[in-house]
C-alpha cells in the first residue's frame, strides 16, 4: 500500500491526521499527548505516527514546508489511506497588532498568490476556505477548553523571502490577512477536489508588527493549546 513517500500498511493511518509542518513537531505531540503510538511513516525523515487519544485512534504527520510539500502529502493520505479529515497544526507570522507571540489563529479562510489551484486542479481565484463544519468544531473545542482563538483570512505564501516591491503591508490591507504561513491554500484546494475535510490552526510565532520572535525549540515543543484544541476536535470526528 506504500506510496512514493508514506510507507504506511493499510488501516495504520487514523481517519484523522493532525499535520504539523515539523516532523519533530509530529514526533513530541505522539509522545506527549498519544498512547500505544506506533510509527508509520519514516521516509526522508517525514515521521508519521498513530496512537490514541482518550481512548480514539489519531494520528499526527508532518508536511514539511511550503504547499508542494503538503500537496503530496495530504493528497496521498486523502487519496490513498482513506483519511476523512486533515487539521493544520503550524506556526505563523503576524501582519496585525491584533495577534501576538503565542495567540492561536483559525483560518476561515486564506489568500495566496499560488498557481498550487490552478495548476493540479483548474481552480480559478486566490482564496480557498477550509471545511466550514470542522471549523465550527475547532471553534467549539477551544471555547470549551478556555483557550481564546482569534479566527480571519490567513495569508498563505509560496515564498519564505520575498524582494518583488510587494510589502506585507500592502498584502495585509490589499487582502485584509491577519498572518502569514506558507501551506493551508493547497491543503484546502486538496480537500476540495476530494470531497474531504480540512482546517488550519496556527500558532503565532513571530510579528512583522512588533519584531516579538520564537526560537525553533520553543516552535517545537511549546505551541501545546492549539494541539490540544485539535486533539479535541479530532476525537469527535
């Protein structure tokens, strides 16, 4: 049943996958929050693992970096393991003096100057939006665990450095974004050719506003609310 790139049996994959960017992310939310973890998927380092949560089987994978990373990987496990529903789990960079260091982001929806759409699916426009009922779920989820969730339209780019005359304060007010990350539009365009569910929760890791910036151990090990608000979502799906 292996693919190019998840060498996973079948019915070793949940029909829900938490998807951190991180493989070591991946790797410390199966240790700290996953019982009876079994490790699926190894290939170039991507971990992926499954375990259960309060008792429900889970699993939790990383994507890598950037959308034609996460286009592989979330369309085989959509397409070829059976999976129901992907959550995002990633880090962001902010455009508003509205999220700060540590705030948990919903995306509604994201904007992006990709070609990902269009390309592998003829989709026209540069917004996608995630699973509507998922979303409602998450936010239901973080509303009973205490845990403030500040939902908008995320930015999603293709370009990590960027030196074209387009300032991320023209993409913010030209698009009215809140943070930037750099993987949900193709996850989203993915789970819309599929007929599958998907949403994006992130953690604010850096402010273009203020200059407040995380190292890469705290990225790893520290952004627990809003995994903890996505297990909770995942066991009810």
């Amino acid at each position: 049943m292996a693919t190019p790139h998840i060498n996973a049996n079948e019915n070793q994959i949940a029909k829900v996958v938490l998807m951190p960017g991180d493989p070591l992310r991946a790797k410390f939310i199966a240790e700290t929050f996953l019982e009876d973890v079994v490790q699926f998927n190894e290939v170039r380092n991507m971990f992926g693992y499954t375990g259960t949560y309060k008792g429900q089987k889970v699993s939790v994978m990383g994507s890598g970096m950037g959308m034609p990373s996460i286009g592989i990987y979330s369309y085989e496990l959509f397409d070829q393991y059976g999976v129901e529903a992907i959550i995002r789990i990633g880090s962001a960079g902010s455009y508003s003096d509205k999220a700060h260091v540590y705030d948990v982001v919903l995306a509604d929806s994201c904007y992006s100057e990709s070609t990902f759409a269009k390309v592998a699916f003829n989709y026209e426009g540069n917004i996608m939006e995630p699973s509507a009922s998922l979303n409602k779920l998450l936010k239901d989820k973080a509303e009973a665990l205490n845990i403030p969730m500040i939902a908008g339209r995320i930015h999603s780019s293709d370009v990590f450095y960027r030196d074209s005359g387009v300032t991320w304060e023209d993409i913010r007010d030209q698009h009215d974004v809140l943070c930037v990350e750099m993987e949900s539009f193709a996850l989203f365009a993915n789970a819309k050719k599929l007929g599958k569910k998907a949403a994006c929760v992130l953690t604010i890791s850096d402010s273009f506003v203020t200059e407040e910036v995380t190292s890469a151990e705290e990225r790893q090990n520290s952004f627990t609310k809003m995994m903890e608000i996505a297990l909770e979502a995942a066991i009810d799906l």
